[in-house]
C-alpha cells in the first residue's frame, strides 16, 4: 500500500509499508542489480563497497540531558546537533529523489512492558526485507494501530555522507540522536548497521528503565530453565545455543528484567562462512524463501551458494525470521536465567576449558570481554593477539561498562544463577603448538551445566585467574580440565599465564577508577613462582 512520509521531511510518490516477502523479492530482482534466488529460495543481495559496520564513523549527539549517561570515546563519539540535522537532512533529500521508498514498522522487545517503536525509511528492498525479518513483526491489528513511531531510521546508504559537515570524518556517517528518535546511514548499504543501530538504541533506553541489555544468545529447557550466552565472534554463541533439545530464544540481543529474559529481535544473523550443515542443520534449514544471504558466492546457472568462498568477505551472512528455526520459542521470552555462560576463544591456551565465577569475578569478567585473534582471521596477525570488548558487545554500549555490570551481578545476586566461563579455544599449548579445544568436549560441559552435575562437581582454584575449575566433568577427561596438566613445558605455561594476565590487568585500567575494591581484586594475579602440575599455586 501507499504510504505519506510527509511528517518526516520525504516526499515521494510510491511508498511501500510492509510489503509482503514475496513483493519484495519481486523488488529487489526487478530494480536491485546483483539481487538473484538461490537454489534453497533465499534471496541473494549484495551490500556494495562497505561488507561490514562502520564503527569508527559511529556519532551520538551530544545534548545536556544525556551527557552524563553516556560513555563518551572512542565507541560514543559527540556530534553537535547541527552537524546531526545537516545529515539528516541531507538523508531526506536524497530519499526524497527516489522513484520509490519502502518503510517497515516493527518493534523492538519481546516483552510489551518494553517494546519499542521502530521505523526503517530505506530506498532498497533489500534493507527493507532485512528488517521485516530482524524486527518483531506486528500482526494487521498492531500495524494498523501503529501510530507514531519511538525511533525512525533514514537509510539513504547510497548517499556519500557529505565530508564539508562539522565531526563527519569520511563519506560513511551512522549517526543517533536520542533526543530526536532519529538515526541517520549514509555512506554504506551494510544492512546490519541498522540492526545494530537498533540494539544501541535499547542499550541506551534499557538500563533506564533497570533492566539489563545483553549482546547474547539464550535458550531454555523442558523444565525452563533458561542459559544465556556472551561471547564475541568465533567463540561459540550461536552455534553452542543452538540446541536442538533445547528451545532458541535468540541468537543475539536479549534484555533482562524482573520478569526474565526477552529477545530484542524477530530474527537471526547468522555467519554462513564455511557453513557445515551437518556441523549447524538449524542454520543450513534456515536458509530458505524469506531469508536474504548476503554477499555470497553462488553459480550463475544453478544459484547453488558456495559457503567456503570468501572473495566477496569473510563476513558473509544469513538474515532469517526467528520462527525459522524449527525449536524457536514464540514468544521469544523466557523466565530468569538459571545459567549465564561467557565464552572465550583463548588461544593462549591459558583459561581452563569450563570455571565458576563468584559475582565479583563475573562482574570483572564481563567488563573485560576477553577472547583471542589467531593467525589467518586479520591482516597482519601472525600470532595469538587478545582482544578485549566490555560487555562482550562494546561497539553498541551507550552507558558506561560499568552501569551494564552493576545491573548483571544484581541479577546475579537476585536470581542465584550460576556464572561460568568457558574456554572453547586452544588446550596444550597456544595456537601453533596446542590445539583447538574439542568441540564433543565443548558440548558436554554445556550438557553438564544444564543437566546440573557440574554444580555439583569439587572444584579448585586456578592459579593465576582464581576461578573455581571443576576436578570431573562427564564425558571430559579430567586432565583436560586444568590447563597446566595439558602443556609439555611447564615454564611454558608459567610464561604465558603471566603475558595473560598483564595483558587482562591493562585493559582493565581503564575501568579501574569507577570500579569497587572488590572488583579489582577480582581479576588475575601475575604469578611470582612456578605452578605444580596438578594446577594448584
């Protein structure tokens, strides 16, 4: 249908609201160049120059009410306010110019106590087909009662940002106003950067409200009990959530609040580089009409997709409605967690394969965002590099590290779940020398945190991070579990165990001075003298 966007500064003749999949795979093949349907019926779309966010060309717009809120550096940079309503205007004209626009309204939140508004305003179908499936699409009703929306996004991607505008550092601007419910995309047609652009929203309306915005995954049992998990690219989320014995949540954006745990989204964003059906069948099936992939390689003649071939970007991906998953739980909530789990690729081969965190140790754990680059994933890296993201998601956090972390142990502390930190990168020595921790091995720790036998199991301290690791663990071997029983070289190990923990030690510096005592002393101690085999100081 025909839609006004008069109210918000655009006028064009053919405006499409909601369009239906199936109109806008028509759309995309008939007006996109590079739009084609792949053999399982998903469509194929290409984002153009820019095959990932944008980060560094990221602003919030400064104003009195939200400044002492905001983390303001290098993830929140300011933006005065005039330099905001040039973009934005900029933004208007450009879709403006358009023969034809779409628009989807959807929320954002699971849970109506906290669902949010939102308008995407997009020139492509692409986009628009992508956020029908990452937002919670309304039912007819809800549409027609929609009303005036809490946050509009302008897509004008297409348009170069202009560079002459006052804090706009590149052709590329992704720019939020809080104040205004506006945010602008110029500059880059990568479609996640409106997903993202959502949850930063929500990491920013969320905590206000007491209640916790997560960058995670989360199912739930037969019995309820609910699991979340953290963790940064390549350390497991989404393939360790996605259990078929147990129902999907989400696969990424979550909030926690008195009632329990509700997905953000109405979908999954999933990578398919070297997808593996048989490794992640849930994903593979996932992949039908209704689904975009995005920036693959695939047959001319047979629209066959070759997953292993990364010419176009590493960072291929899958955009898929949520129901898609065959044991999706609709609607996406859940009651309060019983188990939050971080996930670390550690490819120093130092951090015991699964521990248990005390609330202090948790906190200190999650600000820190820890996993490990390993030669071959970058440019340039030849050898295992630590990275360090606060919250396990610091690009989309707009308070500061520690409001997230104050707002997680008071979870905790209310609800007695269990916090654990597993380690699914190298054992026996770091990348090049050990390898990579055994998936089966993986999963069977999971299996014992959810059946609850590793609650139960002793446990001892490790010696550099202090975290409780389990002596037994079925299906896992026991000298597996503590990470110094699993290196030849002893002083090796001493070696690297102390490069970790400085390296954790600086990056914490910088949340040092808004942290408690308690806090800093909950993170790992730079060993002075050798270890024993058995792993105890």
């Amino acid at each position: 249908m025909t839609f006004s966007l008069e109210q918000h500064g655009i006028r064009v003749d053919t405006v499409l609201r909601n369009p239906t999949p199936a109109r806008l795979y028509e759309e995309a093949l008939a007006y996109e160049e590079g739009s084609a349907i792949s053999a399982s019926g998903a469509l194929i779309a290409q984002s153009g120059a820019k095959t990932g966010r944008s980060p560094g060309d990221k602003r919030v717009v400064e104003h009195p009410d939200i400044m002492d809120d905001v983390w303001w550096g290098a993830v929140n940079i300011g933006l005065e306010t005039d330099s905001f309503k040039s973009l934005r205007e900029q933004a208007r004209q450009h879709l403006s110019a358009c023969e034809r626009l779409y628009v989807v309204d959807g929320f954002a939140g699971w849970d109506p106590n906290y669902r949010v508004k939102i308008r995407v305003i997009c020139e492509r179908a692409y986009h628009a087909l992508f956020m029908y499936n990452m937002l919670i699409r309304p039912t007819r009703d809800e549409l027609a009662d929609f009303g005036e929306p809490d946050y509009v996004i302008y897509n004008a991607g297409r348009a170069r940002a202009n560079e002459s505008i006052d804090g706009v550092s590149s052709g590329t601007s992704v720019s939020l106003c809080l104040q205004s419910g506006s945010f602008v995309i110029l500059g880059t047609e990568y479609a996640g950067e409106m997903k993202k652009g959502v949850f930063t929203i929500m990491n920013y309306l969320m905590p206000g409200q007491g209640v916790l915005s997560m960058h995670c995954s989360a199912n739930e049992g037969t019995d309820g009990d609910v699991s979340v998990f953290f963790g940064l690219s390549g350390t497991g989320k989404t393939t360790l959530s996605a259990d078929p014995r147990r129902r999907l949540i989400g696969d990424d954006e979550h909030c926690w609040s008195d009632n329990g745990v509700f997905n953000i989204e109405g979908g999954c964003y999933a990578k398919v580089i070297d997808l593996d059906p048989r490794a992640e069948p849930e994903i593979y099936n996932a992949i039908r009409f209704g689904s975009i992939l995005e920036n693959v390689v695939f047959d001319p003649e047979t629209r066959q997709v070759d997953y292993h071939d990364n010419s176009l970007t590493e960072n291929t991906r899958c955009s898929y409605p949520v129901e898609f998953i065959d044991n999706a739980k609709i609607p996406c909530t859940g009651g309060t967690p019983s188990n939050i789990i971080f996930l670390t690729c550690d490819a120093f081969s130092v951090l015991p394969p699964v521990s248990r965190l005390n609330p202090a140790q948790a906190m200190y754990h999650f600000i820190s965002g820890y996993t490990a680059k390993v030669a071959g994933t970058e440019m340039g890296v030849t050898e295992p590099e630590a990275t360090f993201s606060a919250c396990f998601g610091a690009p989309f956090l707009v308070w500061h590290p520690t409001r997230y972390a104050d707002l997680l142990a008071e979870r905790i502390r209310n609800s007695g779940a269990n916090v654990w930190l597993v380690n699914t990168g190298w054992t026996g020595g770091p990348y090049g020398q050990g390898q990579r921790m055994s998936l089966a091995h993986t999963r069977a720790i999971i299996d014992a945190i959810h059946d609850g036998s590793l609650a139960e199991a002793e446990t001892s301290p490790d010696p550099v991070f202090g975290v409780a690791v389990p002596t037994s663990c079925p299906g896992v071997p026991s000298e597996v579990l503590t990470p110094a029983n699993t290196w030849d070289d002893q002083d090796a190990y001493r070696e690297m165990a102390a490069h970790l923990a400085q390296l954790f030690q600086q990056n914490f510096q910088a949340y040092a001075d808004q942290a408690s005592e308690e806090l800093r002393n909950a993170g790992p101690r730079v060993p002075d003298g050798k270890f024993k085999r058995s792993g105890t100081a």
